[in-house]
C-alpha cells in the first residue's frame, strides 16, 4: 500500500536559491509544453516528448531525467483535467467554469511541485541529507528533519519519485512509501459502528463521543477572518486569507488524523471490523439554509474516511460502509423508524418503545447493526474511489504533492 511521507528540507541561503531557480525553470518549461500539447491536440507522454523533450533541454538547461518528467507531469495534468471534465466536477458542458477550463492550456505556478526519481536524488539516511538536481548543479548534503514515525517509514519503506514541494516560505520533500499490510481479518468477532456529523466529528457504537465544537469555533473565527480580508481586497490581505486557509486545513487533517488513529486502534485491539456510513454525494441530497452551508460544504467527513480506510488497511481491519438513510431516526432497540424520534440534534427518544439515548450514539449503533448484516450477507463492501481515495481496484493512491496533500502515520 502507498503512503506519502513529508520530511522537511533545511538548505541554505544559496541552496534555498537554487531550488527556487529549478523549480521555476521546470514550471516555466511545463507551461511552454502545455501550450504546445494543446495547440496540438497531443497529450500522450510519449508522442508529446517527440515534440518538446530537445526544447526543454537547451531552452531550460534540464538535464534528460528533468526534462521528461517535465513534459509527463503536463501530460498528467491533462489526464487529471479531462477525467475532472468528465465527472461534471467542472460544470457541465457550455457553462461558463467548464469553456474556461477546457479552453486554454493548462499553466503551471513557479513555484508547483516537481517530481524526481532516484537519478536526480539521492538520500543518506543515516546522515539524514540528501542529494539532489538543480540547474545549478548537484547539491549535496542538504539537511532535512521529520518526525520519528515518518522518519522511521522513510528509512524502511521508501519506494519510487519524492515531490519537491515550496511551501508557506519553506522546502519539503514528499516521498513515496510502499507500506505492507496487515493480514486482513476475514473473522472479526462484532463491528464498531461510526456515526460522522458536524456537532460530533465521530461517535462510535461504544459510546465514544469525538466532539467537534471547538474545530467548529475555530472554523467560524476563521470564516469570519477570512470574510473580512476578502472585503478589504489587498494584495497582503489575500495572502494572509491563504495563510489562513492553510492554517485550517492542517489543523483539520491533524484532528482527523487523531480521531482515524483512535478508532481503527480501538477495533483491532478488540478484533472488530468498522462499520462507516457512505455519505458520498450528500452535500448535493441535502438543502441546508444559507447559514449552514458552509459549515456543511466545510466538513471534511471525506478526509476522515480516507484516514479511516489506510488505517484500517495497514492495520489488518475489515471496514464496511452502509446505506446512512434513516440511521439517525431509527430506533437500534426495536427498529422503529420515524424522524420524531429526533428530539433534537443530541436526543433521540423513540416513539415506539420509549428507547432514550444521545442521538449520534443511537446512529452509531444503527451503523453497527448494518454492518454486521451486509458482512454476514458475504456482499463484497468497497467504498467509492471518490470517498475513499482509492483507484477502482482498491490501491490507495499516494498524495502526489501537485494537487494533494500527505498522508501521514
């Protein structure tokens, strides 16, 4: 299975300036490609190198290894573009977000992300540096620092291209993990069953409540901050908004981390599967009012999932995901379902027997129960690639640092 692990480089001034000299040199030399794979209609790695691979070399100075990760990383952009276009993620054809991206060439920022292999990078684990191209020359002994667990699976693991990525003024890289997996469990004694909200981040069947409000009081300081620098419209006031952004985002990827680490811990130390709700599509079933909709399109119950799923992948534990309707306004005591059993977004009490219980805990068992029904029934329960992360055949795809963000153990 393929994991991502971010280490952070600690160059100097004058190797911080080579870097960014390399790293504008290949997005500069990526965007030129762009434009000539969309003049001509040519977007395969292999017909568009006969076209570009001599240019990028003496107009840039690339080496050969560069150069043809150059013209594939255009080429993958164009095979991200069209499978976008195609899931309607970008508008529907003739509107006016769908003509803007499939219009012009794709342009690459100076600073995006740039893939190297094992020819144009090296690493001294136990030196803890690395050797690496820039089109100023080889630079050797570059430090880096990381965490021990992503230090540890580095050393271990390590497989296949790292990203060079420049973030928020400092220098990561991001490599590539082929991490084994536990023998999966194919007899789990009962399931935990896991109920996402947006009060309560996560509650599963044992009672375990994982609540949300103080991400949620942080989100909304964040939302109004970020309202009001975007009123004031200034250069310095846009990028401290995405200072911000970014600042929430890692906050809410650590929180999910802790939140998936806890829960697959919990079931295999007590040999259960994970029962999840598969809410794929729920932002376009549910009508929210105005003041509920960003906290609801804000929720990153996708991220969670995914955490939840390479978890329990490396962990051995069988995970099923069920149909969520009605699980909030059915009774797990006696089954009966009515939406006046929801009392209240914490309370549900049952109209039927009596049953009490707070609301999540209730769904969470529902979860639970359903679970266990679809793993006797011996249906296979794969969720899909979009709530997941994984491609159609189950491999968990590694967080290409392009577009996407690390996983992290």
């Amino acid at each position: 299975m393929k994991l991502v692990v971010e280490v952070k480089l600690l160059p100097t001034p004058l190797q911080a300036e080579a870097l960014e000299a390399t790293l504008c040199a290949c997005n500069t030399a990526a965007s030129w490609v762009s434009g000539v794979a969309f003049d001509r209609r040519t977007y395969r790695n292999f017909s568009l190198r006969e076209h570009t691979y001599a240019e990028v070399k003496t107009r840039w100075g690339l080496g050969a290894q560069a150069a043809q990760h150059v013209i594939k990383k255009t080429c993958d952009a164009y095979a991200t573009l069209r499978a976008n276009l195609t899931a309607g993620r970008l508008g529907g054809p003739g509107s006016k977000r769908h003509r803007l991206a499939s219009g012009k060439p794709i342009e690459f920022r100076a600073a995006a992300a740039q893939p190297y292999d094992d020819r144009m990078l090296s690493w001294q684990l136990d030196a803890r540096t690395v050797s690496i191209w820039t089109t100023r020359g080889r630079l050797k002994g570059l430090a880096y620092t990381g965490g021990r667990e992503q230090l540890a699976t580095l050393a271990r693991y390590r497989r296949g291209e790292s990203d060079l990525v420049h973030r928020d003024g400092a220098w990561f890289l991001l490599a590539t993990c082929e991490v084994p997996e536990a023998q999966p469990n194919s007899k789990p004694v009962d399931f935990l069953g896991v109920d996402l909200g947006v009060v309560n981040i996560a509650t599963t069947s044992d009672g375990h409540v994982m609540a949300g409000r103080r991400l949620n009081r942080s989100r909304a300081r964040d939302h109004e901050l970020r309202a009001k620098l975007q009123r004031k419209g200034t250069k310095s006031a846009r990028r401290r908004a995405q200072r911000r952004r970014r600042k929430e985002a890692r906050r809410t990827r650590d929180i999910n981390h802790k939140i998936a680490k806890h829960i697959v811990a919990e079931a295999e130390r007590t040999g259960r599967g994970i029962g999840l709700e598969n809410l794929t599509g729920i932002r376009e079933r549910v009508r929210l009012r105005k003041p509920q909709r960003a906290m609801v399109h804000g929720w990153a119950f996708a991220q969670l999932g995914v955490f939840i799923a390479y978890k329990a992948r490396r962990a051995g534990v069988p995970v099923v995901y069920v149909d969520p309707a009605y699980t909030s306004c059915t009774c797990s005591r006696c089954g009966y379902v009515d939406k006046a059993n929801r009392v209240s977004q914490a309370r549900f009490v049952c109209r039927s027997c009596g049953f009490v219980d707070h609301a999540d805990r209730n769904g969470s068992r529902n979860v639970r129960a359903r679970a266990q029904a679809f793993w006797r029934s011996g249906a296979p329960s794969t969720a899909p690639a979009a709530l997941t992360g994984l491609d159609a055949d189950g491999t968990p795809q590694p967080a290409v640092c392009r577009n996407a963000s690390a996983s992290r153990q």
